[in-house]
C-alpha cells in the first residue's frame, strides 16, 4: 500500500511539474482553477484529455466529453435522448466538479434549484450541471482571462 501511495505521489508531482514548466499550460490551469468546482485534479484532466478547450464551440466541447443528448430515433420512432460516448473520465470529473460547484457557486446552485423544482432528482440536477462547468471553462479558456463571478 505505502509503495502505491509513493507511486502516486511521484505521478502527481509529474504532473505538476510538466503543468508548471511549460508556460502556455500553466496559464490554461490558472484559468480554469478560477471557476468554483475546479480544483487542480480537474484543471489537469481537462487539459490532459481535452486539449480542444478553446478552439471549438460549446457543442463539440460536450459531444467529445460525452455530455452531449443523442437521438434514439428510427423510422417513426422518436426514442428518448441519452448521453453516451466521449470521453468517460472526463465526464466523471465533470460530474464532480459540478458537484462542488453547486454548493458553491450562486450561479450553478441556482440552476440546480431550478431543475429540482421542475421535478428533476437531485441526482439529474447535478447531471444538468456538466455541461454548464464545461461551457464555463470553455468560453473562460477561449476568452484566454481567468473566469470572474457574474455581479450579485
């Protein structure tokens, strides 16, 4: 276990250091670690697996993160909508990220309160939150300034 635990470690310092030693990162994860629900584990996979962040729109930001609906329709039938595809760790840390970000963020915990009220579970609130953190980070990277809390 404590060869594990070393093993990590080594690994996370890795990775930090190639964030820090190259300017064009480090100023990426200085972007993205100032919208809330974004901490240094985020900012790093989101800069390790979607290296598109800022060069395409909104949409194909979702698609590739798997957090885009996609229609189950043939003939006649109309299917229900479902994410599926992309990129499955990166919408995992997504997930958590919006977590965060709605306990912290009036923005995000407004949203959230709004799909809980329209009968939505807690669950899917959160759920409906990734792409809003992924939007976020998108426009705060294609913007290339940190991100700043809209006025109260």
């Amino acid at each position: 276990m404590r060869a594990l635990q070393g093993g990590l470690a080594k690994v996370e310092a890795e990775k930090e250091t190639v964030i820090q030693s190259q300017d064009e990162l480090r100023d990426q994860a200085v972007r993205l670690r100032s919208v809330k629900g974004i901490g240094p584990v985020v900012s790093a996979t989101l800069i390790a697996q979607l290296p598109e962040l800022g060069q395409l729109d909104r949409r194909r930001v979702a698609a590739l993160a798997g957090l885009a609906p996609h229609a189950n329709d043939s003939g006649h039938q109309r299917g229900k909508r479902s994410i599926w595809g992309g990129r499955g760790s990166l919408r995992r840390c997504l997930y958590l990220a919006a977590l965060t970000a709605s306990r912290f963020d009036p923005v995000f915990r407004a949203f959230k309160e709004r799909l809980i009220a329209a009968g939505k579970t807690t669950k899917a609130g959160h759920r409906g939150l990734r792409p809003q953190a992924a939007d976020r980070s998108q426009c705060d990277d294609k913007a290339r300034t940190p991100y700043r809390d809209a006025p109260a």
